[in-house]
C-alpha cells in the first residue's frame, strides 16, 4: 500500500495546512496548527491519513466539548494509526 506523506518542509500554506482542513473550520485562525507542526509530525509518522484523521478526530471533540479549539491536549488525548497503539502519547 502506498500513502500519501509529508515533511516538515511542507510549512506555510503548503500540504501540511491544506490536508488538515484548516480552510473548512469556521472559528479556526489560518495557520494556527503550524504550532503543532512537529507534534503532528511525531504523532502521525508523516502520513496524511493519519493526519487527517487526527486533526478530525480532534476537530470534532473541540466542538462536541465546547472548547472548539484544536488544542495540544486534544490531539494527545487521541488515539489515531498502529504506531499510537504502541505509543503512550499521554
């Protein structure tokens, strides 16, 4: 199988930002995830869809909890991929 990765490189309004879905999120400030940028590298081992499902994942407790934030803390309060099985993010 092949999937889709990214670098840190990618910064800016490059891949990174775009497959995060930051453009979509109504009370998101444009940018705002780059200071996670190398949390998210960690986390998701460079591939997009484990990024995408982070960021969604993350997404959708900040508003279910009413926080609506993507915060530090909620995306290490998720479990996302098969390296996060094996990892204690916590």
């Amino acid at each position: 199988m092949c999937a889709a990765r990214y670098t840190l490189a990618s910064r800016g309004s490059g891949p990174l930002t775009r497959a995060a879905g930051e453009e979509s999120a109504r009370n998101h400030k444009p940018g705002s995830l780059l200071d996670f940028d190398t949390l998210l590298h960690e986390r998701t081992g460079s591939y997009m869809d484990t990024l995408d499902q982070l960021i969604c994942q993350t997404a959708q407790q900040a508003i279910e909890d009413g926080t609506e934030a993507i915060t530090e803390e909620g995306l290490n309060d998720m479990v996302v991929g098969r390296q996060d099985c094996e990892d204690d993010w916590a």
